[in-house]
C-alpha cells in the first residue's frame, strides 16, 4: 500500500473520530432531525410553489409571472440574508429587543451541534427558520400586486426582514422580552401573520390603488390555479405548525391535527355565509376560507385541542369574511389578496384566542396562564408588533421611493407586469 493510500485512509478516520465525536458529545436525535428536514421542505413548498400559484391565480392573467418572479427573488434574497447575519440576530444573544451577529454563516463548529434546547442540528434549526423568513415578507406581496416594482419589492423586503422580522422574532422566539413575558406563538401569528398583514395594509395605502378599483373587479384569472396553491398551502401548514414543535412526537401530532380540524371548519363556514349572501359557493371563496383558518390557529395549535381548533376556525371564518368586507367594500382599501383581512387579522384573532381555548376547561392542554393574564400578555406583543412593524413600513417605503420609486407608471400597469417588467407572457393570448 503507497504512502498517498495511507494518507487518505488516515484522513478518513480521522474524520470519522471527529464526526462520531461530535455526534456522541451533542444530543441529537435522529427521528426528529428527520421530521424537521421532512417540515422544512414543507414549509419552503407553501410559497414555492405553493404561495406563487395562489396568487397568481388571483391576479389577472397579464400579471401572474410577476407574482411569481416576486415570491422567488424574495425567497433567494431572503436566504442569503438569513444565513448572513439575520438568523443570528433573532436567535443568537440574550438582548431583549436583538440579538448578535455570533452566529452569522454558522460556524464551522456548530455544524454537528445541537441547536439550544432543541435535539437537532443547528443548520437544521437555521434552515427551518429561514423557510419563515421566505414566507413572511411573501404575505404582503399579495397586497400590491398588479402595479409595485419589482425592484421595489425585492429592495422594500431585505430591508423589511432585517428592520422588522428579525426583531420581532427574536422578541417572540429568541429568548427576548415577549418571550420573558410568556406569549404563546407556537408557529407565528405575531412573528409572521401579524407583521406581514400590517405591513400589507399600511403599504396598499402608501401605494394606491389599482387602476379602476374599486369601481371595475379584478377578478381572478384562474381559479383552479388558485384552488392548487390553496392546496399546497394546506399541507405545508402541517410542516408549519406541526415543525415548530421541533420534535416528532405526541406534541407534533396534536398540533397537526388541530390545524387541520380548523382549516376545514374555517372553510365551511366561509362557503355557508357566501352561499347565503350570494346564493352560491365559491371555489375561491372555499379555500381563501381555508387560509383564514390555517392562519388563526397558527399561534394557538401547540395549546388548543379539537373543540377549541374547529372553534377558533369556524371564528375565524366569520371575523376574516366580514374583515374583507370591510376593508375592500366599505373602506375601499385596495389590499389586492385581502393579505390583511385574512393572515394579518387572522393571525391576530389567533393570537388572542389562544388564551381562551388554551385553557383547560375550554378543552385545552392547560399549558397557558390564567384567561386574563394571558390575555394580557398576547395583546401587549401584538401591540408592540403592530405599531412597530407599521412605522417601520413607512419608513422604508419611503426610503424605497426615494432610492428607486414604488409604483409602475401607469403605461406599465396597462400593459401587465409580465411584459412590461419581465419581458414575458404567461399565456399566448390572455384570457
């Protein structure tokens, strides 16, 4: 045997030492890393592909691709930004409102470690919570579709995740002061639903209006388009909520059940008060529904039970469906996807009942503090959240219009984003 064979085996024993040496130092466990890699790319999967075909299903069909170029540059953008400093400053430090930047590009020696009292890896750990921070600013897009700049949107959203998510995170999830306080937030109705629905109202207004809302509709272009996304949407939300308990076991269970018990009593719900408004039940109507239910019990699925879920769903059916209402028709805000009467006040009706239905006697796990101090504790971070990530929209949207502009000129907005913006056609003649 030659000297350069002997080299290679020696280094492949040695790097076999170390690996074993660091998997017996570091509780990892096995079965759970594989279900946190399993709801990982679940959780990726809700907004590519899952969030890009439902909303651009709702849009007209000269729009759809932008929708989706959208979604895919802020999932990359928001990737990079992750790993670079982001998910270190939600997650790393003992700070109230930040974190450090310790843990930037995760250090070569935390690779084979467990991320803080959890039993996986911590670039396990790191890339599930990155799948969030993709999600979270692609929420808001659906309020400005059909006439913000790419550019614009791609610029408004790094700066948004760094100004707005990663604090709000840490709060909530990294050891900060709502934490301290004792919120309940198991997967995000103040983390993801309550931030990026304020952003998503607040910037509709900041924009405007689409050309001819709110007296000519937008309909959707395809429905079944819109049905499919829904669709991917409902089963990423196990990987979701049922991930967020970072474990397979009882726990993950309970909570993908619940989320599914809401989801389908939020979208009945929705479907019977459409059928006695209109007289008919909407594909459209269904599955917007269904995401209004997925969005509530988001917050509270680590501590309702099944009765409180299908309560908290068929609740949220009815508060997201006249939030709709309300915001479209009476106020005539153009929140194009109705991004805040669904996720935004769905994640913050969420927030809030789960100090109810968490509670023993309404058939919860008990694991909250008593009704009214609960209560107390939710509202005062979403409080926080809210005010926070309003102010901080307008100043970057203004920091956004100076440097590059918001909106399309009103030439592009005619013609459709795909050409204007893309160069390209979803269909060869559009319906």
């Amino acid at each position: 045997m030659n000297k350069l064979t002997l080299n290679v085996l020696g280094a492949l024993a040695l790097g076999t030492q170390l690996a074993s040496a660091a998997e017996a130092s570091s509780p990892i466990d096995g079965g759970n890393t594989a279900w946190i890699l399993t709801a990982t790319a679940l959780v990726l999967f809700m907004t590519m592909p899952g969030l890009a075909l439902f909303y651009g299903g709702l849009v007209r069909g000269r729009n759809v691709l932008s929708v989706m170029a959208q979604c895919t540059a802020i999932g990359c953008v928001a990737s990079l930004l992750w790993i670079g400093g982001l998910y270190s400053l939600a997650f790393k430090g003992d700070g109230g409102w930040i974190g450090t930047f310790d843990l930037s590009f995760l250090k070569p020696e935390s690779l084979m470690q467990a991320a803080p009292n959890t039993t996986i890896p911590e670039a396990v750990f790191l890339m599930f919570q990155m799948t969030f921070a993709i999600i979270t600013p692609g929420l808001y897009v659906g309020a400005v579709v059909e006439r913000m700049k790419f550019g614009a949107i791609v610029l408004f959203s790094a700066l948004w995740l760094a100004l707005v998510y990663a604090p709000v995170c840490h709060w909530v999830w990294g050891g900060g002061w709502a934490f301290d306080m004792g919120v309940k937030d198991l997967a995000g109705g103040i983390v993801v639903h309550a931030t990026a629905g304020t952003t998503a109202l607040v910037l509709a207004i900041m924009l405007g209006k689409r050309r001819g809302f709110p007296q000519h509709p937008h309909p959707p272009h395809n429905p079944g388009m819109v049905f499919i996304g829904a669709a991917m949407l409902w089963v990423g939300w196990f990987g979701f909520n049922a991930g967020s308990q970072l474990s397979a076991g009882a726990n993950a269970g309970m909570t993908l059940l619940v989320t599914h018990l809401s989801a389908c009593a939020a979208a009945l719900v929705w479907s019977l008060m459409e059928r006695i408004r209109n007289g008919k039940t909407g594909l459209v109507g269904m599955v917007t529904g269904l995401v209004a239910g997925l969005a509530t019990v988001t917050p509270a699925s680590g501590d309702v039970g099944p009765i409180g879920a299908i309560a908290i769903g068929a609740i949220s059916a009815v508060v997201c469906y006249f939030s709709v209402s309300l915001i479209r028709e009476k106020m005539h805000i153009d929140d194009s996807l109705d991004v805040f009467a669904v996720h935004g006040v769905g994640g913050i009706l969420g927030t809030l009942l789960v100090a109810v239905f968490g509670q023993a006697s309404m058939g919860g796990l008990g694991l909250v503090k008593p009704m009214g101090e609960q209560l107390t504790i939710q509202a005062t971070a979403l409080g926080a959240t809210i005010l926070w990530s309003a102010l901080a929209t307008v100043v970057i949207a203004l920091i956004v219009k100076v440097l590059i502009g918001l909106r399309v000129d009103a030439d592009q907005e005619s013609e459709g984003l795909d050409r204007s913006e893309h160069g390209e056609n979803a269909y060869p003649m559009e319906p």
